[in-house]
C-alpha cells in the first residue's frame, strides 16, 4: 500500500453533492470515467490496496468507497475516501479474489490517502513477499497472484542493489518514488520502496560506525 495525497476532485463531484437526492446508483458513465481519471491521476496508476497496475477502463478499474456507502450517514462523494482500485480478480472464487471485491462492507483500518496515518509506515513486507498490515485479510492481499508479484518485485530490487552504496540507493528510491512520463509509478513501487529504505538505513548506519571506528 502506499501513502495518496489527494488531489482537487473532478466538478462532477461538486455537482452531484449539489444535486437534491443524487446517489451513488444516479452517476454517470461520463462522471465515473471523470473521477477514475482523476484517482488515478492521483495514484500514479496503481490499486490503492494492491499497487498493481491500473487502467481506466470501466470493467478493469473500479471506483472505491473506503468507507463503505452502506454506513449510516456516509457523504458517497467524499473525495477523500475515494480510491481507484483494480478488479480484484472479479469472476474468480471468493478465495483468489483480493482488494474491495474481497473486501466487501468490511471495515478497514489503514486509509491510504488519510494525511493523518502514512500508511507506508504501517506497512511491513517479509522476504517471501507476504505483506503484514492491518487490513491483509480483510483484502487478501496475501493470495498467491499478489504473493508472488510483490516476490518478483523484492527479488529483482534485491539483487539489484546488491553491492549498492547510498547515493545509488538514493537514486533508485527517487525512482521508485517518482512517475513516468505519462503519470504512472511502477507496480508494486511500495515493496522495493520498504526494501531500499531498509538498506540505505543499513548502510548509513555501516559508514557511521565505520566513520567512528576511524576517528578513534
Ligand atoms: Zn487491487
């Protein structure tokens, strides 16, 4: 999961908050593609819950209350609680599906676009690509497909940054943080971004102990 910062939400937002008695079965075609435009925009292209990628395609992408419509007093436009998800393998046995077809009305804990948690911190990956957090049952975002793409993911940055000093592991955490030219981040940017934050603390604190030893 990583941490949204969101951005100014689509007018069709404030037009259907001013509209008496609009609900979330009277939006548009035109007014969801808007608003998948503008999460994903804001997402750089990735599920909110799994970080795979993410098109705007009415049948691949789903628009996601995080908090769910059914709740008592819930405001269905509040662009804060708005997220872009993939389609959570929809069509595949509960079991193999993950992310809000998973999910269901299940409340959850982690907001990945509250400014008041980052989620990134509340986030641990293991060696073996299973993520710890919160909400991994409530989404599943321990079955095998993801399991394996966060593994791949791990593996490849791993073995990339082997021999890594900490200007180059600087370099790659920019890059994994940043976007392409066309607005999008690279799938599953948050475990190689836990990875290289990891390592760079590590050596950081090598060359510091090693700097100390030196003085001495
Ligand atoms: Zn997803």
């Amino acid at each position: 999961m990583l941490q949204i910062s969101k951005g100014k939400p689509p007018a069709c937002i404030a037009e259907l908050q001013r509209t008496p008695g609009a609900t979330w079965a009277s939006v548009g075609g035109d007014q969801k593609e808007a608003m998948r435009a503008a999460l994903l925009a804001e997402q750089g292209h990735l599920c909110a819950y799994c970080m795979s990628r993410v098109h705007n395609d009415p049948h691949r992408c789903g628009v996601e209350h995080w908090r769910p419509r059914s709740d008592p007093g819930t405001d269905p436009f509040h662009w804060n609680d708005l997220l872009a998800v993939c389609d959570g393998n929809a069509g595949a046995p509960h079991v193999l599906q993950h992310c809000d077809k998973h999910r269901g009305d299940a409340p959850l804990t982690l907001h990945p676009a509250s400014p008041a948690q980052n989620v990134e911190d509340r986030v641990a990956y293991r060696l073996d690509g299973r993520i710890e957090c919160a909400d991994a049952d409530a989404l599943n975002l321990n079955c095998r497909r993801l399991l394996e793409n966060r593994r791949m993911v791990q593996d490849a940055v791993r073995q990339r940054c082997l021999n890594f000093d900490a200007t180059a592991l600087r370099q790659d955490l920019a890059e994994w943080s940043g976007v392409d030219a066309e607005g999008r981040r690279r799938p599953f940017a948050g475990v190689a971004l836990a990875l290289l934050r990891r390592r760079l603390e590590a050596v950081e604190k090598r060359s510091k102990r090693t700097r100390g030893n030196r003085e001495r």
